[in-house]
C-alpha cells in the first residue's frame, strides 16, 4: 500500500508537471510562451500568447491534470476513508506544484539548476476541486468568471478559485458532508498561488497590474478619443 501511496503521488507531480501550455500555444501560434509577458505556461498566457483557443484550451488540459490525480488516487490505491482523503489532497497539490514547478521546465546556468518554470496553478486547483467533489465547478467557475469580467484582474481570479474552493469545503465540512481534508487542500492551493503571484501582487500594490475584463473595456473606451 505504501508503494503504491508513492507511486500515485509521483505521478500527480509528473502529471502536474505537463507544459501543455507550452504545448499548445506551439501548436497554434509556432511560439516560445517562456518569451512572451509573464513567462508563465498558464491559461492567462496562453492567450497572450496565441489568442482565446489557445488560452481556453491551455485551462481546460491544466483542470484535467488536477481532476486526473485525485481520480488516480482511488484507482491505484483503492483506500477507505479516512486516509483516502488525506492521499487526494495530496496528490492535488502535487499536481499544482508540478504545474508551477514543472520538472519538464528547468533552467539551468552553467550547469546548475536555477529554477522551475510553470504557471500559477488557477486552473489545476479548479481541477483538483472538481476532482473532490465534481459540483463545486458551478460554484467555483461562474465565481472566477465574475471576478475576471468585473474585478478586471487575471492575477485576483486565479487566487480567488482557490479562496472560493475553500469556503466552498469549509461550508461542506461545517455541516458534515464532507471531510475537513478537503477544506485543507483549498488552503493549501491558496497558499501555493499566492507564493507563484507573488509579483503581480506587488505589482497590485503599486497600482501597475494590468486590467482585463470589462474595466479594460471601459477604461479604453474612456482613453479613446470620439470619433
């Protein structure tokens, strides 16, 4: 059983570890997204990168890999309850920090290793949730969007998946439907996307992010001169 405790979290980094943005917008545009703005091989990127279909499939491929290691979880090790739960959770942040932390994606200077490349992990945390309990995707997505349209930030969307899928849990596990272990891994994933935005938080700070959604909309709208 240990074995194959191991075995099943190895594979939740390594799963989490698939560029497929880097996959994808190679694919659709022919370019380097490790060149491009961020450097980040997330969903946001993606579509900076090479456009909508590009960004929107780079999400979708990032949810699967959270969803697909916690499902591997029950699969390989076939665990009761409680340490079932304990090994999802874990194989869920292994997968964000394989996304963030790609071994796929290491550079090195002078032959020594220094740093990982990956995302900021929105999209495998909303995996991971989904992978938990599959419903919190009409909560947790519809929740992000609105902060994307509305808040106007790509960096506050993605931490606000992990904030919104720990209330979720926190809600659940408060009366009794499901384990406080779920509660964790959202806190844990918010923990883990503040750490990789830790840039754009500052750059919050200072009033320098860039805007998305309908405030971009308004906010150009309004630079444009009529006519």
């Amino acid at each position: 059983m240990v074995l194959k405790v191991i075995l099943v979290l190895l594979m939740a980094y390594l799963i989490g570890s698939i560029p497929f943005g880097l996959l994808v917008v190679k694919l659709f545009s022919g370019k380097d997204i490790r060149t491009i703005e961020s450097g980040r091989t997330g969903g946001t990127n993606a579509m900076r990168a090479a456009g909508y279909p590009s960004g929107v499939f780079t999400m979708i491929f990032d949810a699967l890999k959270g969803t697909l290691a916690i499902w591997l979880v029950g699969v390989i090790t076939q665990m009761s309850a409680p340490w079932l739960y304990w090994v999802q959770i874990a194989a869920g942040i292994l997968a964000i920090i394989g996304h963030n932390y790609s071994v796929f994606l290491i550079e090195k200077v002078d032959g020594k290793i220094t740093r990982f490349r990956g995302g900021a992990g929105g999209a495998t945390t909303l995996g991971g949730a989904i992978g938990l309990w599959p419903t919190s995707l009409a909560i947790t997505l519809p929740a992000a969007l609105l902060v994307f349209l509305f808040i106007g930030y790509a960096s506050v969307t993605t931490m606000s998946i992990a904030f919104v899928t720990t209330m979720v849990f926190l809600y659940r596990a408060i009366i009794g439907v499901s384990p406080w272990a779920y509660f964790i891994f959202g806190v844990i994933a918010e923990i883990l996307l503040v750490i990789a935005l830790k840039p754009n938080i500052q750059r919050l700070k200072e009033g320098k992010e860039r805007l998305v959604g309908v405030r971009a909309w308004l906010k150009k709208k309004i630079e444009t001169p009529a006519g």
